[in-house]
C-alpha cells in the first residue's frame, strides 16, 4: 500500500515537498467552490478541477477541465477531492482511478452502499485509498488540507486523530489542541457502514510514522470498526498510548442516528460492546469529548514510566 | 428504512417466499371486514418498526368476533418501545413441526453479506447460543453456500431443498433491492417438510432510494420527521423534555450521551448537518416548536458556523415571530460570541462556553 504521510507530503527535498498537488471535482459548486478556497486559503496546492461542460474555463485562477484523464495528464496529480451528489460519486470516482488517481477524499454523504463496495473493489486492483465516502477529509494540520474541516480546530504536532464522525474530529482535535497536544495527521474514515479506509487501516497507515506519540480514536454505535481495531491493536503489541471516545451511549437501538452507519442491531454496534473491547485492549474511553486530553496526559504518565 | 413485517412479507412474497394468508388495515371497519374475508381463528399482530412484540401482547390470537372488538382496538391504540402502532396485521395460523432462524445481512467489516442460521427460531437471535454464521460473497447465494448452511442446522430430506429455495430467494431480493438485512423469525417448517415465513424483517439502505421508486410507498414516516427530511436534517424524536440540536451526527449523539449522563432527558436529536446557517437554525427551532412535551432546547454547533452573530439572530427571529417561547441553552463555537451574548441578553436564549455548562443549566433549567 502506499505510504500515506508520502502521498501527502512527499519526501524532503523534492520539490514538491508539502506542495502535492490535488485536483476538486466537482470544483464550481457551491460546496466545491466554497472549501476550494478555504483549503487554498490553508496552502493546499489545488492544481485543477473537474466540472463536466466547463472545461477550458477558470475558477480563482484554477484550470477546469472536462474529465478527470485530462486533469490529470496535464497535473500529473495522484490526489483528488470530491464535492458531487450522491447519485454522481460512483461516476466521478471510477473517473479519477481510472486516471492514475491514488489518494482520494470522498466528501458526499447519501451515498448507496451498493456503489461504495464496487468502488472498492476497483480501489484494490488500481492500488489506490478511498478516504470516505461521507468524511470530513483528511489533513495534516499546518501541511495540507484535503477535506471540509475548520482550520482552527487543528495545530501541527505528533498526535493522530482518526475518526468516524466529523465534527466529534474537530472537536475532539480543538480540544487536544487547547491541551497543547497537536496532530501529525487527522483522518475522517467517515459516518457510512461501509467505509475505503476503515479504522484498522487508518491504524495500519500512521502507527509506524516516526513522529507519532499517541493515537486518539474517536467512534460511534454502529458497526464493529471499534471492536476489530482494539482486537489489532492487542495483536500488533502497539505500545505508543492511544485513548478512545465513544459517542451514542443513549441512542436507541435500531434507529439511525444521522450517519448511514449509525445503528445499533441488538447487542451488534452498541457502545457497551466497544468500551469493553477497548477496555480489554488497555484504551482508556473517555465519556466526553474534553476529557480525551486528560486521559491521554495520563497515558503519557505511565508511557514514560 | 425498517419495513413493517406486512410490508416484508409483501416484498418475501414477490420473491416466491410463501407466507400465512394476511390482510392489513388502519381501522377497525376495514380490520372487521378483513376478519370476515380471513374467517376466524385468526392472530392480531401490530405493526411496528421494533422487535418485542409477543411479551408485550401486541401479538393476540382471536377465536371470535367478540373478541375481536375487544382486542383490535386494544391492540391498534398500543405503543410499543415508544413506536405507535402503524397498522393492523390479521393473518392465519399454521400448524407446523419446528421452527428456524434466517438472515441475511450486509456484513460491513467483511463488505459481504452474511447469513445467519439457527435450529432455534421465534426468540430474539442474540439469545441464541448455536448460530450459523456464513459470509456469502457480494451477489446472489449460491447453491453449495446455502446447502451447506442448510445440513450445518441439522435439516434433512426435502426441507433441505425447501431452505436452498428460500435462502435463494431471500439473497436476490436483498441484492437487487439494496437490502441491509433481512431477516425470517421464525420459518416454520410445515408437517408436509415445506417452508413458511411466519415474520418478516427487512431494512433497506435509504441512500439508494433514487433507485427504488417502488419502495417509497412504505415510507412510514411522522410528518416532523417528513419536514426535517425536507430541511435536509435527520430528526429521532424521543421521550424526554428536552430537544436536541447540533450539527453533525456524531456531535449530536455525544451531546445527547452527555445530556442523559447528567440526568437530562432528551426530546429529540436534531441534526441539522454539518454546515449551521441562521436559516437552518431557524428552521430546527421550527421543528421543535412542534413538539409536544418539550420545556427547553439544547443547542451545541460546532464548525461550519460564520459568525456567532448570525446564529444568534435566527433565535431572536424565532422569538420575535413567536415560533417559539421555551428557553435555549446553547453553545455556539465560532467568531464574535461576545458579541452574540449581547445580543441575546435580554431573551431567553443563554450562551454558554462549554456544552457541560449548557447541559447543567438545561438540566435545572427545564425542572424548574
């Protein structure tokens, strides 16, 4: 798999060192456009977008083009956000694998279930990561920011941040930084049932990063990411502190609770279930948002002892 | 969308699935001209989009036409696990020798359906201790998997085929209608071996409803939950006093974990997505306004917001226009929140800097 601090960044002394360049597709909407300019505003090196019928025209000086090959060829960029509908993902997204695309950011929710699995499977034979669908994005804070997220929320440090929700990631993000803990990477696997990068997978891409100090999970009902990730973490001997948070303890069962993946089927889901597989993993769950700075202050106690 | 089991059973049936002789009604003059057509004895079964019915008697079995004008009114007036009762479900009982478990559903950590299958049938699945499971690829089960499953649960002879046939046919209708789950508790298995479905589950990915004009016509929906829909929003209304509002899924189901923790009772969750304007927050508090039960309104956005101020100016509108007169207790996180402090000074709408505070003021707030 590719390594997705390089994908990013790119390696020191390139030059296109903390410059990679992303294409938007679906760039003159009024999403696209919108987080266009704030994720230029953050110093994301938007190289092009994508608007079928608009190509040969501009938006804030960025080219468009018709199709993501020829967005593509003329950028040579392995990185791609998407702002479409719902009903158009599948479409725009087999566009941009097919152009040689090998990061991308899948920002539309509402997106069939149906057209997320034959996306992956292509994903795996193209060797490329789908972030999303249904993610905020993903950034590495002060770097490079691919996604919808408020800026302030993030500061650069060594902590990762992986979550499913989005705003419970800038959240839980503000609060670390308020902390004086700062993130080396945040990465939104999104609200779906089923997800390109899973929270494992997320796991498996930042653990090894040298700069890592700390992980901090943030979940929610729905699903079994929670219980598989502390399962891998037992089984990996993963030392670094990590510390999770579990939002939909009051939710009733067999209701949706706003993202497609929020549901808890019997006991399947539920956050009793998680808690105590991370518990069984020694990660500490913390019942608020801002208690997850303290608790990863008291893992960095005993990391040092 | 969790399909009533009549409206499962309609779905199993297109599929060849057999299921006991039903007629489904809203009222009582419809329900005593279906009781004529099915002749007794018959079973009352409500319709609602929860398990549990049996222990609660909203499942009866009715011999006569006394009877019957005692317990289908009884039976319709139910609530069951805070669901109301949809419709009336009047169908035959059969006689049978053993009853299954089956389902199929979209397994997301290993993105592949799944079968389940039990000796044990009619009890909630969980409770059963010898379950088969079977991951079954992405597309229609095929006939070795089913098999397999079938001998696994300890069938033999002709009701072997009989399960092959219906696992069959449950796969390509959860395939070709984007099912999530669907779920048979029990089959029973009749004295001459063949199959029936006694109960029926099924949940439908809501994503691909553009694709399934078909289904739309089981849509059961609350007309709040229809205009928050309309609003782009996604409203669960619950039992407490107090209406959640935020933005973002995850964000809302933590404020409401924090609220009950403290021993607050939710109305509702509100998400009103991740972007929060004057106009989407106009819009909630719309929604709440009409509420029946609710003494105060918890507000935590996050992200996504301008300025504070313009937040502000949707609450002071909504008092303004006299959509609502409960007190707020809201926490806005973004740019000029002294100046929306200010501004909300004088209504009943409190700024607070962190959602605990917030939380604690709606607690004591809403007693009062």
């Amino acid at each position: 798999m590719n390594d997705i601090f390089e994908l990013l960044q790119g390696k020191q002394g390139e030059p296109d060192y903390k410059k990679k360049s992303v294409i938007v597709q679906g760039i003159t909407g009024k999403f696209g456009s919108l987080h266009t300019k704030l994720m230029v505003g953050y110093g994301t090196n938007i190289v092009a977008g994508v608007t079928p019928g608009k190509g040969g025209q501009k938006f804030e000086g960025i080219p468009i083009y018709e199709t993501m090959s020829e967005a593509v060829q003329a950028t040579g960029a392995k990185i791609s956000i998407i702002f479409v509908p719902a009903k158009f993902f599948l479409g725009a997204a087999v566009d941009a694998l097919e152009a040689g695309i090998k990061l991308l950011v899948a920002i539309p929710e509402h997106v069939p279930v149906r057209d997320t699995m034959t996306l992956l499977e292509l994903a795996k034979k193209n060797d490329a990561i789908i972030i999303g669908p249904n993610t905020p994005g993903i950034m590495i804070p002060e770097v490079i920011k691919i996604g919808i997220m408020p800026a302030s929320s993030f500061r650069a440090g060594d902590i990762a941040v992986l979550s499913k929700s989005g705003t419970l990631m800038y959240e839980v993000s503000h609060n670390l930084t308020e902390a004086g803990f700062g993130q080396c990477i945040t990465l939104g696997i999104g609200g779906d049932p089923i997800n390109g990068t899973t929270l494992i997978d997320a796991f498996d891409m930042v653990k090894d990063n040298p700069e890592l100090k700390g992980i901090v999970v943030v979940g929610e009902i729905g699903g079994d990411a929670e219980e598989t990730l502390a399962q891998h973490v037992i089984d990996s001997n993963f030392e670094k502190p990590i510390v999770a948070y579990i939002a939909g303890r009051a939710a009733p069962k067999e209701k949706r609770m706003g993202h497609a993946g929020a549901i808890v089927y019997g006991n399947y889901g539920s956050a009793e279930s998680k808690v105590s597989m991370f518990n069984k993993a020694n990660i500490p769950v913390a019942k608020r948002p801002a208690e997850v700075p303290m608790l990863l202050a008291g893992k960095f106690e005993k990391y040092k002892d | 969308m969790r399909l009533l089991e009549y409206q499962a059973k309609q779905l199993f049936s297109e599929y060849g699935i057999k299921i006991p002789k039903g007629i489904t009604s809203k009222n009582i003059e419809q329900g005593r001209k279906d009781a004529k057509e099915l002749g007794f004895p018959f079973v009352i079964k409500a319709q609602v989009p929860v398990g549990g019915r049996g222990k609660v008697g909203a499942i009866q079995k009715c011999n006569n036409a006394d009877e019957f004008e005692l317990k289908y009114p009884q039976i319709l007036e139910m609530t069951v696990k805070g669901e109301k009762v949809r419709a009336i479900l009047l169908e035959k009982m059969a006689e049978y020798k053993k009853e299954l478990y089956l389902s199929l559903f979209l397994n997301r950590g290993k993105r592949c359906y799944t079968i389940i299958a039990s000796a044990e049938g009619g009890v909630e699945i969980e409770s059963v201790k010898n379950q088969v499971i079977r991951e079954a690829g992405l597309g229609d089960v095929e006939k070795s998997v089913a098999e397999e499953v079938a001998k696994a649960i300890g069938l033999k002879d002709n009701t072997v085929n009989e399960f092959v046939d219906l696992v069959q046919r449950l796969s390509k209708l959860i395939v070709e209608k984007e099912a999530e789950l669907a779920e048979i508790n029990p089959v029973a298995i009749l004295n001459d071996g063949s199959i029936l479905a006694l109960d029926g589950k099924i949940i439908t990915d809501d994503n691909a409803g553009f694709r399934h004009r078909e289904l739309a016509k089981f849509q059961e929906r609350s007309e709040l939950e229809e205009k928050a829909e309309k609003s782009g929003f996604t409203l669960v209304e619950l039992d407490g006093n107090i209406a959640v509002v935020g933005n973002g899924a995850g964000l809302v189901m933590s404020t409401l974990d924090m609220l009950s923790d403290n021993g607050g009772k939710p109305a509702c969750f509100l998400d009103v997505g991740g972007g929060a304007t004057t106009e989407s927050v106009y819009e909630a508090l719309t929604l709440v306004s009409k509420m029946n039960k609710v003494k105060g309104i918890l507000v935590n956005l996050y992200g996504g917001i301008v300025k504070t101020t313009t937040v502000a100016s949707a609450f002071i509108k909504a008092y303004d226009d006299k959509l609502i007169d409960l007190p707020v207790f809201a926490r806005l996180m973004g740019a000029e929140s002294d100046k929306a402090k200010e501004m909300l000074k004088n209504t009943k709408t409190k700024l607070f800097d962190s959602v605990e505070a917030a939380i604690n003021a709606a607690v004591i707030g809403v007693r009062k």
